[in-house]
C-alpha cells in the first residue's frame, strides 16, 4: 500500500504514515490504492518544483500522478521545509508533516486548492477531517 523511500536523515515512522494513508483512501473510496512516499532535501525539491511547476524555489510537498494502474502516485516531502513551517505555525514536525502527507493524498485523489476558492475549502475541510481523525 505504501512505499516510502527516504533520501534524508528524517527518522520516519511508517506505520503511522501507513495508517494515515489507509484512513485517508478508505475516506475517500480508494482503499486499495499504493502510494509512494520519498523524502528529499531542499536542493532536490527545488529541483522538481522548478522542472515540474516552474517555480524556483523549494516547497514542503509535491504530488505527482503517475498514471499507473498499480500506484495511485508520488508524494515528495521536504522534511526541511515541513520543520520551517512547523516552527513557523506553532505546531509539532510531527504534525506539520502528517498535515503535507494528508495534503499531498487528497492532490493525488484530484482534489486541487489551486483550482477555486470553492475547490480549497472543500480539500481544507477533508484535510482538517483526516487530521483530526489521526490525531484521535
């Protein structure tokens, strides 16, 4: 179900990534979707952002759909920039990377912030709703 591929000295805990990524597609009727999940430095992000969004700087998570009838798609996360964010918000690394992993599912199951304002609350409400439930 869930592939993660760290390039980082992040410490990661895949079963909790693991359960997360199931509360998330059985939400969402995609229970048995795989996902993969790699951590990379800032260079790297910044990299992909650029070749893939042109923006040229580095970002916490990107979401890329492969197309592929076995993997629902790649989620790349920036544990640098998820701790920035997180001190930045007050909240745990912990939590702050969750939140990017939820984010970076709810992308690759076609919900898109970017899309509307209509389209951002909508994928905010369902982002909120897994968190919460993780949290429990």
């Amino acid at each position: 179900m869930l592939e993660i591929n760290n390039l980082t000295r992040f410490t990661v805990d895949k079963k909790s990534f693991s359960q997360v990524a199931k509360k998330v597609l059985m939400g969402e009727n995609k229970g048995t979707e795989n996902i993969s999940l790699a951590f990379v430095g800032k260079a790297e992000i910044k990299k992909l952002n650029k070749k893939f969004r042109n923006k040229n700087k580095p970002t916490d998570v990107l979401s890329f759909n492969l197309n592929d009838k076995n993997c629902l798609g790649e989620i790349v996360i920036c544990p640098e920039i998820v701790r920035e964010n997180a001190k930045k918000y007050g909240v745990t690394i912990k939590h702050e990377t969750m939140k990017m992993f939820v984010h970076g599912i709810l992308h690759l199951l076609g919900y898109d912030h970017e899309k509307s304002e209509k389209e951002a609350e909508i994928m905010g409400k369902k982002q909120e709703k897994y968190l919460t439930a993780y949290q429990k």
